[in-house]
C-alpha cells in the first residue's frame, strides 16, 4: 500500500457510484475504501492498486482530494486505543486526514493513516507498544 487519496464528493445518490466507474473504466482495482458524508458534502478515502491512473482520473473528473503516503498502524484493540494514537498525534501537531481500517489480529487492530505530516507521524505510528 503506497497511497492513500481522500476525495471529496457531493453527498448525493450517485457520488460514489460516478467515481467508481470512472476508476473501473481505466481499469482501476480499488484496494481499500473507507467514507462517510453529513449535509451536503461527502468524501471517500481510498487506496488502489495504480496510483498514477487514481490521480489521472480524479485531475480529470474535477475532484477535490489530497494524497499522502499510507502509514501502517497497530493500534491495541481494546477501548481508548485509537485514542491514544490520536491524541500522540494530535500532541505532535499531526493532522489525520484519513485512515483506513485493515484488520484485526488477536489483541492488535491494523490501520492504515494518511496524515498532513509524515515524518513526525511516522514514529508514533510505527511505534509497537
């Protein structure tokens, strides 16, 4: 998993389903996709398996998004675990502009992070408690 996009789109019947096309239409395989909307605006985070076309077909079809590099994450898989990720960052002065969840293993949940600082993120979030 290289990147990560995080695409806004209108919170309307359609929104989703009009990008989705547009990836599979240039042959896009999606590999993780996460999103939510309230009001008018929506968004979608995302990784795939070619980020060049993701780009390409975003620049193309107007959309207003960001991308960073995704950073693996464990988190304790137990109440007040993604807190303390959080608030690590947050004390840092990184900003999340998405996360992806990827999967549970015993007592770890797995995430992947987009955030506006990578090199100060990087040690909190690779950090193995």
């Amino acid at each position: 998993m290289s990147r990560q996009f995080v695409v806004q789109l209108s919170n309307r019947p359609g929104g989703l389903a009009t990008l989705a096309e547009a990836l599979a239409a240039r042959g896009v395989d999606l590999r993780a996709i996460g999103g939510g909307g309230i009001g008018e605006t929506g968004h979608i985070i995302m990784t795939t398996a070619d980020d060049d076309t993701t780009r390409a077909v975003l620049e193309e079809g107007g959309y207003t998004f960001i991308e960073g590099e995704s950073i693996i994450a464990e988190v304790d898989d137990r109440p007040g675990g993604m807190a303390r990720i959080a608030r690590a960052l947050a004390d840092e002065g990184v900003n999340i502009y998405g996360h992806l969840f990827l999967g549970r293993w015993g007592d770890r949940a797995m995430f992947a992070f987009v955030v506006d600082n990578p090199e100060k993120a990087r040690p909190i979030l690779e950090r193995k408690p």
